[in-house]
C-alpha cells in the first residue's frame, strides 16, 4: 500500500508532466506551416492531443488523491473541488 503511494504520489507526477511537454512540443511540430500538408501529420497531431488528455485526467484521479493523503489541509479544497466537477457534470448532461 505504501508502495503503491509512492509510485502514483512521487514517481507518476514527474513521469505525466513530461508527456505532457513531450506531447504539446509535438502538437507544436506537427501543426507547423511547413508539416501541415500531410494528413500524417494531423493525425499524429490529434494522437498527441488526445494523449495529453489521458495524461491530465491521470494526474487528476491517481496522483491528486495520494497528494491529499499526504497534506492534511488539501482534503477540504478536493472535496469542494470534487463537488464542483459533480455540479458541472451535471448540469451539462441535464
């Protein structure tokens, strides 16, 4: 359990921020002038976008609870925020 803290608190932060340099530098090469004309590129463009997403909704629900694990004072701030998200959802498929 401990282990697993470590892994998804410590380890996996530093591993999601750099996919997602990684992955906006390349969203910024393959939507240049010059590469734009092939449709490689777009869709290696789109692939990159998409992995961004995957790795900001990672931070958000494996790496963000184990921070509020650690500090004591961000279990408020993530229930209100986890309350908000909850409105939001809501209103948007109602």
């Amino acid at each position: 359990m401990y282990l697993c803290r470590v892994i998804l608190g410590l380890v996996a932060v530093p591993v999601i921020m750099f996919g997602i340099l990684a992955n906006v530098t390349s969203m910024r090469i393959f939507t240049n002038r010059i590469m734009s004309g092939s449709s490689i590129n777009w869709y290696l463009a789109v692939l990159s976008a998409s992995d961004t997403l995957i790795l900001v909704s990672a931070f958000f629900v494996l790496s963000l609870p184990r921070f509020g694990e650690y500090l004591t004072w961000w279990r408020a701030n993530y229930i209100r925020f986890v309350s908000l998200l909850r409105h939001v959802a809501c209103s948007i498929y109602v």
